[in-house]
C-alpha cells in the first residue's frame, strides 16, 4: 500500500474501502494504532466507527485524503453473511489538481 500511496498522494484524491482485517474499536489491540498511524503518515482519514460484522467488530474501513460532502453511509443487515455490507454514497466535488509531469 505504502508504494500506492506515494505514487497517488501527490495528485490525487484517494477514497480506500477494504476489508483490513483490523478491528478498529477493539481497546486490547495495538493493531488500530499502528494502522492509524500509518495512515496519518498520508493523510488519510478514517471515516465512520461503526460495527461491520455480526460479532460486534469493525474490520471493514473506509479511508480518504480528501473532503467528502455531502455523504451517506449505511451498515446493512445481511442474513447470508457474518458480515455487513456497507453502502456508502458521495458527492464529488470537480477538484483542480496539478499533476506533475513525469521526465
């Protein structure tokens, strides 16, 4: 990821929606820290705390460097999965970016 992130950060708006496997409200674990301060290296802000599985855990994340208006985000219920899907909607917004040219 650090490779993608140095080659995007620069000029680009970046949204990251994964499953990380880290389970961002567990207190007992140094994993949300690390993640976290990964992140902040890059600017990324983390976007909602809320449960993503059935078992009281949040593992599913979504990441951004940029300003998202106008957002709606929604944890769905799904009887055919521990887990629950996230549907996240969003407004773009035209940004001016300058992006470098490469010699």
């Amino acid at each position: 990821m650090k490779k993608f992130l140095n080659l995007m950060l620069v000029s680009y708006p970046i949204i990251i929606i994964d499953d990380f496997n880290i389970d961002m409200i567990d207190e007992t674990s140094t994993q949300p820290n690390e993640l976290q301060n990964f992140m902040d290296q890059y600017s990324m802000e983390f976007q909602f705390k809320k449960i993503t599985t059935i078992y009281g855990s949040h593992i599913d994340h979504i990441w951004t460097n940029t300003l998202i208006q106008q957002c709606m985000l929604e944890i769905v219920e799904a009887y055919w999965t521990h887990r629950k899907p996230i549907y996240f909607a969003f407004k773009l917004i035209q940004l001016h970016l300058t992006i470098p040219s490469h010699k």
